[in-house]
C-alpha cells in the first residue's frame, strides 16, 4: 500500500471500507495523488487509482481538502494558481 517516497496524507473509513490517501512524487516533478482502498473487514486492498495531477499538484500543500464523507468523497486543490 505504502511505497518508499509516497507521503501519507489522510486516512478515511465506513463500516465497509478503508481509504488510504497519499501523495506519490513523480519522477520529474510535481505529486500524483494515490488512493488506496481496503475491505474494513478483511484488510485486502479492493481498489487502487492513482490520479496523474504531477502537473498541478507541485507541494503537498497544493491539496486544500480531503472530504472524510465516504458516501461521496471530495477532493479540493489549487491546480495553476487557481483555486477548485
């Protein structure tokens, strides 16, 4: 789940599942936003998806907010100097 380099960034839960948020340095620059998912129950990854923002996430500051509400998860960042 985690590699060598990623950046934890926030961990979220429902009664069926575990999401795993964490920051992926790119090779060249900039952070891919990586999301990990775990059966509550069993603790086997589900799901796996890695957003290629490595052009608009520069710091890990650039991610503003991560919604904890599991039913419909947000993601809010400032992508080229503006705000989403």
């Amino acid at each position: 789940m985690m590699f060598s380099g990623d950046l934890p960034f926030q961990v979220s839960t429902s009664p069926a599942e575990i999401f795993y948020v964490s920051l992926q340095p790119s090779l060249l620059k900039g952070y891919k936003i990586k999301v990990t998912v775990l059966d509550a129950r069993t603790g086997q990854q589900t799901k796996h998806q890695i957003l290629s923002s490595e052009n608009d996430i520069s710091t890990p500051e650039s991610v503003l907010f991560v919604g904890s509400n599991t039913a419909s998860p947000l993601l809010f960042g400032q992508i080229r100097g503006r705000k989403l």
